[in-house]
C-alpha cells in the first residue's frame, strides 16, 4: 500500500464547518486499506451538542459502519490537535494512527494540557504525527475567530 495523505479532505471537512459557522475542524478515517471511511467537521452549534466535535462525529460514523467500538488499524486524520474528549475516544475506539496539522496549545489533549496518552490509565496509545499542513489548518482557524472579532 502507497502511503497518502487525507489531510486535504480533512481541510475541506474544516473549510464546510466555518461555512456553517462551525469551529473549522475538520476529521477523516481511514480502514486499514486507506480507504476513507468517514469524514466530518465540527457541529456542535449546529446540532446543539458539546461532544459534536469532527473527530466524534467521524468515530461514531466509522464504529456504526463497522459494527463494532473498536477500529483496530484506522487512521483517523485531523486539522487540529484533539481535544482530551476526543483523545479519550481515540484511544477507545483503538485507533491506530493520529495524524493532526494545527497545534492546540489551550485545549489541545495530546502534546498540550491533559496529554492522555500519556497517562497510565491509557488502554491504547496510538501512533502520532503532528504538524500535517499545520499552516493551512492554522490560517482557517485564525481566519475564522479574527473575522468574530
């Protein structure tokens, strides 16, 4: 298999996400083929939920398809670090690989703050590569909260 980048599906979940006025975050999964499984951006406004965050939304989606709450050898990419929520729930649902573009420095839940996986308590740490297209994911993120400001 040929290693290729989701990143920029990711990005476009993100870009749809500030259309709705959402936080542009923007997630997509993978199963072990590299075949995208599920895709989301954030929804918490539009769907009044806190936890309605892309990587959830593409978790659930991807355990619904595969039937179970476990997604051993998925990748699941994202424009921004996760939050501790959805680093718990990476870790739940055995996700492989992380790869993630903006750092997250105030809410981030894997190199900042709560650092889950590094905790003990952790059942599964996955494999983790930040900085994909960290400049882009960067620019909607500051484009979005400048043009609220």
């Amino acid at each position: 298999m040929t290693f290729r980048s989701h990143m920029p599906q990711a990005l476009l979940q993100a870009r749809e996400a500030a259309l709705r006025g959402e936080v542009p975050v923007g997630a997509v999964l993978c199963d072990p083929s590299g075949r995208v499984v599920a895709a989301a951006g954030n929804r918490t406004r539009e769907l009044s939920d806190p936890t309605a965050h892309a990587e959830i939304l593409a978790i659930r989606e991807a355990c619904a398809r595969a039937g179970s709450e476990r997604l051993p050898g998925h990748t699941l990419w994202v424009t921004l670090e996760p939050c501790p929520m959805c680093a718990a729930a990476i870790s739940a649902a055995r996700i492989s690989t992380l790869y993630y573009g903006a750092s997250d420095p105030r809410m981030g839940g894997v190199a900042h703050g709560a650092r889950v996986f590094d905790h003990p308590q952790c059942h599964h740490r996955p494999q983790v590569y930040d900085g994909i297209a960290s400049a882009e994911s960067q620019a909607l993120l500051r484009g979005f909260f400048g043009a609220r400001r």
